[in-house]
C-alpha cells in the first residue's frame, strides 16, 4: 500500500491517492467527512477553520460505495482559494508582495535556501500542516479497512502547556471528541481551555503531548528480520512527519528509561480462552518490531506552533537586514487536532502492515488469510 499527496494550502484544493485498499471495501464519503470535520475542532484553532467546510470529493477507485481495487483518489478544495487566486496563480506574471521574513520554527528560510526561492511563499504553502486534511482522509480510508478485522483507533490530549491529565480509566471517543481540547478528564480538560485564552492574550501559542492507541491489533504486524520493516520503525517515521511533532514514546519508554529491567518488562501467560495474553503492556504492543497482539499505545509530543502574533525575530532574505519575523494567521494550539492527524497516520501504517500480512486483492482473500491466521494463533 503506498500514498501521495499534493497541493498547497492557499491553492485550489489537495488531491490524496491511496493505492492497495483492495476491492469490495464499502465506503463512503461521509466517514471521510466525519474526520475531516474533527480536524478542524478543537478549542484553540483560528480563523482558517471558520472559512474551510472540508468534504472530500472521490475522483477515482469507488463505484456504488465500494472499493474496485484500483487506486482511489480524492479531493478537498480549499474555499480560501478564492481570496488567493492572483498570488497563487499557475500560470502569468507574479503579482503582490513577497514573502522574504521567515519565521523562526518554520521550514521557510531551510526551504528556500535548499530550493533556491526568492519568495518563501513557495515553501511555506507546501509545509503548511494544512497538507494533514489530506491524509486524515486517506487515513480514514485506512481506518475503515481496520475495522473491518476488528482493529480500532483512538486518541486523546494527555498534557497541553503545563496542564496535565491523569491516566483515564478507560477511554470513549464520543466523550474525548465532546471536550473542548479532545482531553478524557473534565477538570484538566477545563484547565487546559484557561491556558489557551491565557497564551491567546499572551500572543503566544502552547503544544502539548496526545496519546494514540490501536485496540484489537493482532500479533505478527511488522517484522525483526529489517530495519525498514520493523513496526517501532514505521510508526515512528509516519507520526514524526506529522508538522510540529518533534518526540516520540512507544509505551512507557520515558518511564522504563529509569528502572530496573525487572519493573518492565511484560511476563507472558497463557489459558486456553485466550491463549498467550500479558498482564500488562508496557512494551505498548511491540516487541522486537513486531506487534505482540497487545493494545498498540503511542505518546507523540507537539512542539508549540511557530506562528506567533508577536512574532520572534529575524533576518530578510533579500535584505539581510533584521526584522521581525512575519506574522501569518495561525492558531494558539493545534493540539487536539494532532490527534486526529495521529489517528490517520497510525491507520495507514496499520492497514499497510495487514496488507503486507495477509494481502489479497479482494477483502475476502484479506479476510480468509486473516481469519486462517488467528485460528493458528489463537485458540
């Protein structure tokens, strides 16, 4: 399984592609739709979220609400566009200003140094995490393939600015999408909401930290024998691409860091109703980069976003005088909506894996490979 995605975040629209979602998959637009829409929630967000409605529109690989096997492609126009379309146009002579003041954080003057830009604009529209609209909806493609063998995603906000939440007792997703900021606990979600007025008044902006968890993974996803192949691995290089998410835990890595091997790892029990079980899963699912049939748990921390309205300083391109750094619209925390983006990217790692595992091109040959398996593995 392989995707692409293209677009900038001032242009007409993104467009997703997403081959190897085999054939006979029901879908529609409206799932696509329903993560998309809670993209764009969460307490924090600016103005951009007020202007963009975002619906997918399928341009290829379903017929009648199903999957045909062939690529699927999509496409989510941007309404902004229309405020845009001279400054962004693909053709004709370049009209209004540039923009040569990067911002501190951004991947504006790296980019333009690298691809010889003038203008950081042709940098920065690409590494807008604007670009996440289109894998969160290729990523619930991925999801309603996984739950088709029983596998779930779920996420929610453990720590935002210096608020953090105690461990939940269990998690619903209905209830984490209720909270302002996708936090489980109602008293840290409320502080949480008290630090981003304070930021907004501040001019500031906070990160935070949100778990990820995939329940219902079967054991033999990823594999020792590779780097490139081991499931740590590829979790790590798909979330860490998501913009702003600079740090990674795999279980109770940070924890396990400071203790004894004793305290750590999770001893192995067997009965006969559940066959090789663990008491517990600090591991987080993986063991030796292959999934252990226990709940895959994943903590990614989110830097700050580096669009500040008081903004930092720095030096004109053109000029190479100091200034300010520009200031571009942004919002205070984008942390909840990380989340869902987290949520994606694990489900398009999950699903590749199931392929790899048990590939078909029908989802029965998917299916009766899975189902063949687990009656090998499981009582």
């Amino acid at each position: 399984m392989r995707y692409l995605t293209a677009g900038e975040s001032h242009g007409p629209a993104l467009v997703g592609i997403l081959e190897g979602i085999p054939a006979g998959l029901r879908l529609a637009a409206a799932d696509v739709n329903r993560d998309l829409m809670r993209r764009q929630a969460g307490y924090g967000r600016g103005q951009r979220m007020s202007i963009e409605h975002d619906e997918i529109e399928w341009l290829a690989g379903v017929r009648f609400g199903e999957t045909l096997g062939s690529p699927i492609a999509l496409m989510i126009r941007n309404r902004d566009f229309s405020r845009w379309q001279e400054r962004m146009a693909t053709e004709g002579p370049e009209t209004g200003p540039i923009f040569t003041r990067p911002r501190p954080g951004h991947a504006d003057l790296a980019g333009a140094l690298k691809y010889d830009r003038r203008d950081a604009r042709d940098i920065l529209e690409r590494a807008s995490a604007r670009e996440t609209a289109t894998r969160v909806a290729l990523g619930a493609i991925a999801k309603a393939f996984l739950r088709h063998f029983g596998i779930e995603i779920i996420s929610h906000v453990v720590a935002l600015g210096d608020v953090t939440a105690p461990p939940p007792p269990s998690l619903d997703l209905e209830a984490i999408d209720a909270s302002l900021v996708r936090c489980a606990d109602p008293e840290a979600s409320a502080a949480m909401v008290q630090a981003i007025d304070a930021a907004r008044l501040k001019g500031d902006t906070l990160g935070g930290v949100v778990e990820v968890r995939a329940v219902g993974v079967p054991v033999g996803l990823g594999a020792h024998v590779h780097w490139d192949r081991k499931l740590d691995g590829r979790l790590g290089q798909a979330m860490l691409s998501v913009p702003a998410i600079k740090g990674l835990e795999i279980g109770a890595a940070n924890w396990s860091a400071g203790v004894p091997g004793s305290q750590v790892h999770d001893e192995i029990v067997y009965t006969p109703e559940q066959g090789f079980t663990r008491p517990t899963n600090r591991a987080g699912g993986s063991e030796g980069g292959i999934s252990n049939g226990e709940p895959i748990w994943v903590r990614a921390a989110m830097k700050p976003l580096s669009s500040l309205r008081r903004p930092l300083k720095s030096v004109d391109m053109a000029t190479k005088e100091p200034f300010l750094a520009q200031v571009e619209r942004s919002d205070i925390t984008a942390v909840p909506a990380a989340g869902v983006v987290l949520e994606a990217v694990m489900a398009l790692v999950l699903a590749e894996l199931v392929l790899e595992k048990f590939g078909g091109d029908s989802l029965g040959d998917v299916d009766q490979a899975y189902r063949y398996f687990l009656g090998r593995v499981r009582p």
